[in-house]
C-alpha cells in the first residue's frame, strides 16, 4: 500500500473520530474506528510521524507525494486536537462536580503517586495493563461463587496488599456488553486497579447473559452480587455499609437500576428481603431510556431492533410493562442515592440525549446530588483501556468517590457506647 493511500485511511479514520458519521446505521459502522482512533491518538501521531518521515527521508524531492503530504498534515492536527480534548477530560469531570455538588468538595483530594508512574506505563502500551496491578500492590481474589450459574455466577475481588482489617469503602462493577456478551476481566480494571491500589475493596462480576438467559436475569445477578457483598466483603476488609456502584454500556443501565431500586421485589426472586442499597452510583454512557419513553428516535429503535429480540425476547407491543420497569428514567424516586453520570457528547451506540435526559429527571425528583460530565468528541466505552481520556476520568472519579467516602464517614452516626 503506497503512502497517499495510507494517508487517506489515516484522514478518514481521524475525520470520522471528530464527527462521526450521522444516523442509526452509519454511527454503528462508525463505532469502532472512531472509538480507537479517538483513544489511541497519540499512538496514531507517532506512527504517522514514523510513516512520514520515512517518505521524506527514502524519496527523491521531486518524487515526494504533494497530496499525500497534505494529507498527512491535515492527519496530524486532528490527531493534535483529539489527544488535546481526550487529556482534558478529568478538567471536564472536575469542573462539573465543582458546579454540581455542595459546599465541601475538594477536588485537590491527592491520587497515589504510586498509582500515577503505574498510569505512565499503561499510556504506553494500553493493552498490557492486566498486569499492572502487581506492581501497584493490587491483590485479586478470583472466581469467588455468589450465584448458581457456573462462570456466570462468579466474581473477583480486587484488594490492596495493605488493606486494612475491616472498614474499606466497596465499589461494584459491572461489565457492559450489549447485556449479550463480556466478563468480568474486560472492563473496569484501570478503575479498580486505581481504587484497590489506594485502600478501596473493588468487586467485578460475572452476569447471565441474554439470549440464552433473557431479561430480566441480569438484573437479578447484580443484585445477587449486592446481598453477597453485603454479607461477605467484611472477609476482605470492606464496610459493607458503603457500596459505590459503577459500569459503562449495559452495565452502565444495570448500575442506573440496581441504584433506582433497592429492594424491588420483581428483581430479588427468592430473597426479596434483603437491602441491596447503595449509596452511590457511577454509570458511564449507560442505558437509561429502556422502554423508548422519551420518544427518543435512536432510544426507540434500539428498543425494537436490538432489546426486544435479542434481551427481553419479547415485543414491546406484547410486553411493555416489561420494559417500562427495566427503564431507569423510569424508575426515579427522591430516595434515589447520589449519582455522578458520564457521558461521550460524540457517542454513536448510545446517544447522549439518553443521559441528558436522564439527569434532567434525576434532578426535578431526587434530593441527593446529581452530578452530570459531558465529554466533549468522546465516543461510547471511552474507560475500556487506559488512554488519556480514560486515566484522566479515573482520577476524577477518584475525586469524586474519596470525596463521597469520607462524606459518608462523617455523617454516619456514631455506634453505640
């Protein structure tokens, strides 16, 4: 392949990065280039630099390709601007909790130093990260059964080697994956390495998956997940009275619902009367709207095309109970707990009036914090692997937690004398 025509893959990928290509069929096919050339952009810039200079170096002056050089140039300042707006991500969460929350945040909370050489190292080679985490003092605790559905009902825990005894704050993630595919090991680690690396105990799970378990099995599984925590994180020296919740995708709507409803029986078959609270929620470009009840076009169609078939296994027409009740934005309260919501303003798989929408209604119904982060030219699964953008949202939801944690410390009531 000659150099112009790599350097028209390279501006295409970069241009459809920046804008996405328009509508429900093209931003599907748009997804995945748009997603890795938008994270991995300062990989892109070196290797365009490499490539180019190669050409410059290798050819006669006369024989130089104008085109391709142009080409070239164009490549590297949208690459510029892409690795611009994906480091200033963590700027974007952080100016958003400091306008959304109350007096008391500290957004200087500090971040382990150990955590950030650790960071240094993923940026270079972001699909090497699984074990990064030894070196950053993180245990893991795999394959711990909490549900009867062999793989499916397993879970690992992520501890620091000096964790203490007892009184850890807990966070659950959950993977995301169309509710159809993923696992525990996929998703979420450059979080919980993060967290566990700092004192925190940090659980992933395993799910049922659709089709062959449709809906609503996976709800039920995270909230199997939340009663074991409940009574076994104590074992890894976690506070089981503090529990985070977070996950992007499908995970993202499985964090959104298990937070909107604590105890809901139709969730909780054969154990309706355990509390399956939590205090705060993290969704990441989550499903909220999934019974198309804002009208939202592409929410609709993602109802129809993907959901009925494929995860509740029946029609909407036939069943709309059905996914009213698995619908978040349905499903508000003002006992709803505190909840931090992320969402890509560039995200072709779910668009980001789902999350808009979302936070509206969480803001006119709950009395706690509702605190919204719109990235700017971000794509949907953003946090897979560490990027900028990705380790720059860690931190701030870092932040956010530590900052929520010892919140939660200080109002807590004293015990018993």
């Amino acid at each position: 392949m000659g150099f112009r025509r790599r350097q028209v893959i390279a501006a295409g990928l970069v241009a459809n990065a920046i804008r996405p290509l328009p509508g429900f069929r093209g931003g599907l096919l748009g997804f995945f280039p748009g997603w890795l050339t938008g994270e991995l952009a300062p990989h892109l810039l070196a290797g365009l630099a490499v490539d180019t200079t190669v050409h410059l170096t290798r050819g006669r002056r006369g024989r130089r390709d104008k085109v391709g050089l142009a080409l070239a140039a164009a490549s590297a300042l949208g690459l510029g601007y892409l690795i611009k707006q994906g480091g200033g991500a963590g700027v974007v969460v952080r100016t958003a909790l400091e306008e959304g929350l109350s007096e008391g945040f500290d957004a200087d909370v500090p971040v382990s130093e150990l955590v950030g050489a650790v960071t240094r190292r993923r940026l270079v080679n972001p699909f090497g990260f699984a074990g990064e985490g030894r070196r950053a003092g993180v245990v893991v605790h795999k394959n711990i059964r909490y549900a009867p559905h062999g793989k499916r009902g397993l879970l690992d825990v992520y501890t620091s080697a000096n964790t203490p005894e007892s009184g850890a704050p807990v966070l659950l993630h959950v993977h995301g994956g169309g509710w159809t595919i993923g696992n525990k090991e996929q998703q979420g680690i450059p979080l919980m390495q993060h967290l566990a690396a700092k004192g925190w105990v940090c659980v992933t799970i395993n799910y049922r998956l659709a089709p062959r378990n449709p809906w609503p099995a996976q709800i039920v599984d995270v909230k199997a997940a939340i009663a074991w925590i409940k009574e076994h994180v104590t074992e890894y020296g976690g506070d089981p009275s503090y529990l985070a919740i977070t996950g992007g995708s499908a995970g993202g709507h499985l964090t959104a619902l298990a937070a909107l409803t604590p105890g809901a029986p139709e969730f909780q078959p054969g154990f309706e009367d355990v509390d399956t609270s939590v205090q705060v929620a993290v969704p990441h470009y989550g499903v909220y709207d999934f019974a198309g009840a804002t009208g939202h076009r592409a929410a609709v169609l993602m109802r129809d095309t993907f959901l009925a078939p494929r995860v509740v296994r029946k029609r909407y027409v036939d069943a709309p109970e059905v996914f009213e009740a698995a619908s978040p934005i349905l499903r508000i309260t003002p006992d709803a707990p505190d909840f931090l919501v992320i969402h890509g303003a560039s995200d072709t798989l779910v668009n980001v009036a789902q999350a808009r929408s979302f936070v509206e209604r969480l803001r006119e119904t709950s009395r706690r914090t509702v605190t919204y982060a719109e990235l700017p030219g971000t794509q949907h699964a953003f946090d897979v692997f560490p990027s900028l953008r990705s380790q720059a949202v860690v931190r701030a939801i870092d932040r956010y937690l530590s900052w929520h944690w010892h919140s939660h410390r200080d109002v807590r009531p004293s015990p018993p004398r």
